[in-house]
C-alpha cells in the first residue's frame, strides 16, 4: 500500500486553502499561462479572444497588476518554436520557457502559487502526448519515464505543483518517486485525473501549437460518457499520490466534479478549457449574453458542483468582478449597434 503523506498539500498557503470548503473568492482561481520561446513576445490567440503567448522576458508586464489585484496562482503552458523531437527533449531544457519562467516568478513574486503543465504534446514532433514506438503506438512506461523527468526539472527549477496532463497510466507514482529522488519530495502534484477526449480543446491547441500530427488522443484521454472510468481514474491517481484532482473540461462534467468532491479525500478542481472560454467570449460579442454574468455564473456553478479552485483565462477579469467591478467595455460591434438603436430610436421619438 503507498503510503500517505500529507505535507505536499499543505506546503503553501494557497494549497492549504484548497484544502477548506469555500465558494468563489479570487485565491480560488489559476490563470493558465502561455510561455512562448522569443524576446518581447506578445502574441494575440486568435482562437481565444483577450489571451496571449508571452515572452518570459515580458511575464512581469502582465502578472504585475493581476498580483497586485490579487491573483495568487498561476499554471504555466510552454509554447516553443522548433526543437521538437520525438521525445520533447525542450520541455525540461533549462532555457526553455517553462524553466525560465519558473526561476523568473520563484523571485519575483515569493507568495504566488507556481503550477507547471506536465505533459509532451507541445514539444514532440508528433504532437502526442507521449513517447510512441516505431509503429505509431503508445510507449506508456517510456513516456511516464520521461514525464518524471520533466516534472523533477520543474520542480528544480522552482514549481510548488507540478500538473501532469498527459493521461498516461501510473504517471502520478512515476513522478512521486522522481520528485523525491531530486529531493523535492515537498512538491505538491496536481493530477488531471479526469480529463475527457473532448472537441473543447481545440484553441488551446491553438494556443500551444500542440495539435496531434496524426491520429487523436482517444486512446489515453477518457472517454466522454464514461463515468465509472473517470472515478477510476480519479482514485487510481490520488491512490499513487497525488495531492489534488482536476476535471477536465468543466461545464460539461459538472456532475463529475461533485462526484469526485464525494470519492476522494483531496481538492478536487475543475478547469474552465479554451473551448468554454472562447464559448462565453463570442456569445458576448454577438450580444447574446453578458460577460460578467455569464462568467460569474459558471463560476458558482463549478463551487456548487464541489470545485475547490478553478483554472480559468477569465481570471484576472474575474478578480475585479467578484470585488463588484462592473467596468467590463462592451466589444466593439455591440457599443456598435446600442448607439445606433439609440439615434434610431431619437429620430422615431415624436
């Protein structure tokens, strides 16, 4: 039986509140990052309206006001431009934009929550989240070979929580023996143990530039109805040591998220993907809903169902609003069509 260690969880303050029932509150939210190779990069995603690929040498210009506004943690995406391989050789390459990233914040911001990605997607040459052998199929232990690998380099490099997206069988133990062999045994490991094979990731991939080259991901992601796999899965890794969960993607597994607060004794999170955010973003600009509302609505919906935090894009917006900031700008062609229903509406007047 693995034995259960509990200070990884506890080890920063951030981590210890997840660790209490709450509702929405600003140290409940985790702004995914995407941390791109290049100098003074600012690069709009087009799929994902308001974010960006941020050079590390510009992290400060974006995390200044969202930590002085109150953001207390942070998940970190790599993004690199060549170099991959058939093995991610990049990810864990000291001057990639992860490990950068994590030495830049480590000392810039000592009180924030540093959770890096784990996964090989965004650096393989085949764009698959693992290693494969010759004939195109999974390698599961080479690949949790090297998950380990990477996820001991982040932790080096200065992550409090290393998140292995991968979906590779028995990644979590793997990790945990890596993590103490670099003695970081205190790194806590957030695990997507329930991350479903769903059509709502596409602008991360986007984002990322980590679209499969070939095939899907339908072989090592859950299948979307399946239910008891995802408890399985759920339990499997906090049995091998994971100090907390994430569901994966959101809205669409609600019931998934209540369930799993119900099976496991660890915080259980949920995460608002590209494809919910990008959703909300365009119903907004066609006028269909409000922003603010829409966000602050799926917000409680994902503490109702049980969520102890939420990885959201909308999370520095979501700082101001649940401070009772309603200064959202409309878009564009939405200010558009008020102003021209309300000279409309004068020239009809009597």
């Amino acid at each position: 039986m693995t034995p259960v260690e509990l200070h990884p969880g506890i080890g920063h303050p951030v981590l210890r509140l997840w660790q209490a029932d709450g509702g929405p509150s600003p140290d409940r939210l985790i702004w995914p990052l995407f941390v791109a190779d290049g100098r003074r990069v600012r690069e709009p995603i087009a799929a994902m309206p308001g974010q960006c690929r941020w050079g590390v040498d510009r992290l400060r210009e974006v995390l200044d006001p969202a930590v002085a506004a109150g953001l207390r943690a942070v998940l970190l995406f790599g993004v690199i431009g060549e170099g991959r391989d058939e093995r991610g050789s990049r990810a864990d390459d000291p001057a990639a934009p992860v490990p950068r990233a994590l030495r830049l914040l480590r000392t810039a911001y000592p009180d924030l929550l540093l959770i890096a990605d784990v996964c090989l997607c965004a650096y393989t040459s085949h764009g698959h989240c693992g290693i494969l052998r010759p004939d195109g199929s999974l390698d599961n232990e080479a690949s949790i070979a090297r998950l380990a690998q990477i996820a001991a380099a982040y932790a080096e490099a200065g992550a409090h929580v290393v998140a292995p997206s991968d979906m590779m069988d028995n990644r979590v133990a793997a990790i945990r023996a890596a993590l103490k062999s670099v003695r970081r045994s205190t790194t806590a490991i957030l695990s997507y143990a329930a991350k479903l094979a769903s059509c709502l990731y596409g602008p991360f991939r986007e984002a990322a530039r980590s679209a499969p080259a070939f095939g899907d991901r339908r072989a090592y992601q859950l299948p979307p109805p399946s239910r008891r796999l995802a408890l399985r899965a759920l339990r499997r890794d906090v049995d091998e040591g994971a100090d907390a969960v994430l569901v994966k993607p959101g809205l669409p597994c609600l019931d998934l998220v209540r369930e799993a607060r119900d099976a496991v004794a660890v915080p259980v999170l949920a995460y608002q993907v590209s494809g919910e955010y990008a959703m909300l973003c365009h119903a907004a600009a066609a006028g269909a809903v409000d922003l603010r509302e829409a966000a602050l609505e799926t917000l409680a919906a994902f503490h109702r169902a049980g969520a102890s935090a939420v990885v959201t894009y909308f999370a520095p917006r979501l700082m101001g609003w649940l401070a009772g900031d309603r200064a959202e700008p409309r878009p564009a062609r939405v200010r558009r069509r008020a102003r021209i229903e309300r000279l409309t509406a004068r020239r009809r007047a009597p």
